[in-house]
C-alpha cells in the first residue's frame, strides 16, 4: 500500500519523507518563485566568491580558503532557510524538515500559528507554531510559504493564524 501525498505547492527541492504504508502526509513547499529567488542569490553571491577564492589560491595564498568558506556558509545558510525546508503534517503531528534543526510537535498540542515581525535586527517576518502551554514549538520564515499557504494549513490544522497585516 503506497502513501498517499498532498501537496499544496511544489518546488523541485526537498524531497519528501519516506513512504510509510497506511501514512498520509501533507506537505507544503516554499513557493517557487521564492525558491528560484534563492538560488539566484547563491549563484549570484557564490560565483563571484568562488571565482576570487579560486584566483587568490592560484596565487598561492590560502588566505582564498577563508573566502570560499563565507561563500559555503551563506549559500547553506540561505539554502537551509527557504529552498532546503518544507512544512509536513500527518495524522499525528505537524513539522517542519529542514537539513539541520528539524521539528515536530503533535497536532493536539498545538493552539495557534503566529505571523510577527520581529523587527529590524532580527529580520524577516516568521511564523511560530505556538502550543496550547504557550511555548513555541519551531520557527520558520513565513514569506517563502506566502499567506494563502499558511492559512490553508492552519484551517487544515483548525488552529488560528494570527498576526497583523503589517507584519507581512
């Protein structure tokens, strides 16, 4: 018996989970344009890093490594925050994988998805997924998944979203 996937958006990039027989698994993706967005900004930034870390190498210096190891890190790091994490719910619990600090919390524990800015220092707007005792389960940036997104799954969820208009 195969699972059977909903998927509300797709994007090329991750994977679902395994199939497990008898599980059924909603699973939201960044929208693609913002993940397209995101490889033109790795690309953008990462190739010219690359191309001065290669030049400076070929020089003989290996002060290049320390530039090719910036550029590693801002690609994973924007990689690991839009294009490499997908939001998955299943009969149980909701989650989000991502390729490091994935999280899960069950269905009955959760009371609402709130949508705030955390203001200029700390970035972009995000939206938490807040448990009924009032601790926040996980975090994740809430424009790659966009609006209509975030509330079909809180319906989905029958939980609130929450959060102002100007927080987006």
């Amino acid at each position: 018996m195969l699972t059977s996937c909903v998927a509300l958006r797709m994007s090329a990039l991750p994977q679902p989970p395994p199939a497990q027989a008898g599980r059924e698994i909603l699973i939201v993706r960044p929208l693609r344009a913002m993940v397209v967005i995101s490889w033109g900004i790795i690309l953008a930034v990462g190739g010219p890093l690359l191309w001065m870390s290669a030049s400076i190498l070929f020089q003989g210096k290996l002060s290049g490594l320390i530039i090719a190891a910036l550029g590693l890190l801002f690609a994973g790091w924007i990689y690991n925050s839009v294009a490499g994490a997908y939001l998955w719910v299943d009969a149980e619990s909701v989650g989000v994988s991502r390729p490091w600090r994935s999280a899960s919390c069950l269905k009955s524990e959760l009371d609402y998805l709130l949508v705030d800015n955390p203001g200029i220092r700390r970035g972009r707007p995000r939206c938490s997924f807040v448990r009924k005792d009032g601790r926040v389960a996980f975090r994740i940036p809430a424009k790659p998944y966009g609006r209509a997104q975030l509330a079909s799954m809180a319906d989905y969820l029958n939980v609130s979203l929450t959060g102002s208009e100007s927080d987006w």
